[in-house]
C-alpha cells in the first residue's frame, strides 16, 4: 500500500513538472526539472538571478561558473540565453561544460562572455581575487557578473570563506568590479519545504479540472515579491539558515582600488 502511494505521488509529481516546462522538457535532462516547480527553491533563486541579468544583458552569451544541480544553465537556457557551463567535474546532460577550477586560468578568450554567473561559489575558494581576475578578462566591457553569496555561514566545512553584505562588496571592489544592486535573502521568510506537498497537490487538481497549471502564476509572482523585497533592508531575515545575497557587477571604469595604500593610510596613523 504503502509503495503504491508512493508511486502515485511520484506520478503527480512528474506530471506537474511537464505541463510546467511544456517544450522545454526537451531542453531539460529529467534528474535537473525539480529545479522549477518548488517555491522557495532553486526556481526563485533563477528567477532573481535572470532579473538581475536582464538589466544589463537581455540576450546573449551567458557562462555559469558551477553548475551542479543545473539551476542557473538550465534556468537561463530556457529563457533564450546562448548559456556554457564550467565546473570542477564532468556533469551528465550538459552540453557546454568545460571542466576546470575556477582559480586557475580559464580556457576562453577575452572578452567572450556578456553574462557570468558564479552561485554559491565565492565561499569555496581559496584564491577568491585570482578567480574573480579570471572572470574579469573573459567579460565583455559592458557585461554583468552575477554572484550569489550565503552570509555568515562558516558550519560546512568545504566554506573555506565567510562573507557578510560588506566583506563581499569590498572583495568586488578590490578586483574591480563596481556593485549595482544587491538582493538579500531570504527576502520575507524561508518557505518550508513541506508546503510544497499541498502546493502541488492543489496545482495537480487545477490541472486535471481546469488544464491550468497555477504554479506558472505562483511561483513567478512569489519570486518576484522575493526580489523587490529583498532589496530592502530586514533584520528578520539574519536569522535565517538561508541568509545571503545576490549581487549585480560591472566592471569598474574608476581607477583600481588601492587595497594596500589603504591599509598603510589607516594603520600608519600617529
């Protein structure tokens, strides 16, 4: 009985998940479609991440620096971006993956790139400024990077870096990169994942009564009440396991910030 049910949700689910992507099934692998139909998910942090990008690059060539899990690539892929991927392992059902880390020199021209979206990746490195040096040449003048960042979070081992709202802007700015806009997170609350049990259930009644899939209007409208929220400032939100942010980069046409001279001009006061 118990299989059986099991089974029955697993077909609810799977149906949920292909009326939503619709023609877009053919472009996402079936182990990476989760990624967008929960709320407070991987759906949500895309969403953001694509409204970010749209202010500076509507269209074009698009790399996604980790692409475990498929989020960001598969996410930018089906909103009509020319996306490639780039990750420390060979991954199945990417197509334009290049394997490689980050800190070491990266196997494209100058230049190349409008967009790049490096998500949750910034924590893990131990040569952070060699990496985002890296990013730097492969962008085009006017293009955008795009980071996403937890904030103060130090308990998985592999965070060799612990960031807040401030360090991780001071790091941008030392590797010339002038912050936009940042988004915090969460911007209201963490949804918990069981909501998403009803969520489905009642998208799946819709469908089968209606045809109409009402998570192609929830989880849009949700992410983007997410992204004007999260642009103000709300100390609930440092609460939370999930607490970090988004931030929207350019590279900076001011003269290079003189971290050093700083520091002599601070520390040599009398």
């Amino acid at each position: 009985m118990k299989s059986k049910i099991l089974k029955q949700m697993y077909e609810v689910y799977e149906e949920i998940k292909n009326s939503f992507l619709g023609e877009g099934c053919n472009l996402v692998p079936e182990k990476y479609r989760s990624n967008f139909v929960n709320i407070g998910g991987a759906f949500e942090a895309n969403y953001i991440i694509w409204k970010l990008l749209q202010e500076g690059v509507k269209k074009g060539k698009v790399l996604v620096i980790g692409v475990f899990g498929g989020r960001d690539y598969f996410g930018l892929l089906l909103r009509g971006y020319d996306v490639y991927g780039f990750d420390l392992v060979d991954l199945p059902g990417f197509h334009k993956l290049n394997v490689g880390n980050v800190e070491d020199e990266l196997p494209y021209p100058d230049e190349e790139f409008d967009g790049v979206i490096m998500g949750e990746i910034l924590e893990h490195l131990k040569d952070d400024v060699k990496a985002l040096s890296n990013v730097k040449r492969i962008l085009k003048k006017d293009g955008v990077l795009i980071i996403t960042v937890p904030f103060c979070n130090d308990k998985p081992e592999y965070h060799i870096r612990v960031h807040t709202r401030k360090s991780c802007q001071r790091l941008l700015r030392v590797c010339g990169f002038e912050v936009l806009k940042i988004v915090e997170r969460p911007a209201i609350w963490r949804i918990p994942f069981w909501v998403n049990g009803f969520h489905h259930l009642i998208g799946w009644i819709s469908l089968k009564i209606s045809g109409l899939l009402p998570h192609k209007i929830l989880l849009p409208l949700w992410a983007n009440i997410e992204f004007k929220v999260g642009q103000i400032y709300s100390p609930i939100r440092h609460r939370s396991s999930v607490f970090g942010g988004y931030y929207l980069c350019k590279k900076s046409i001011d003269k290079e910030y003189n971290y050093v001279a700083m520091n002599i001009g601070e520390f040599s006061k009398k």
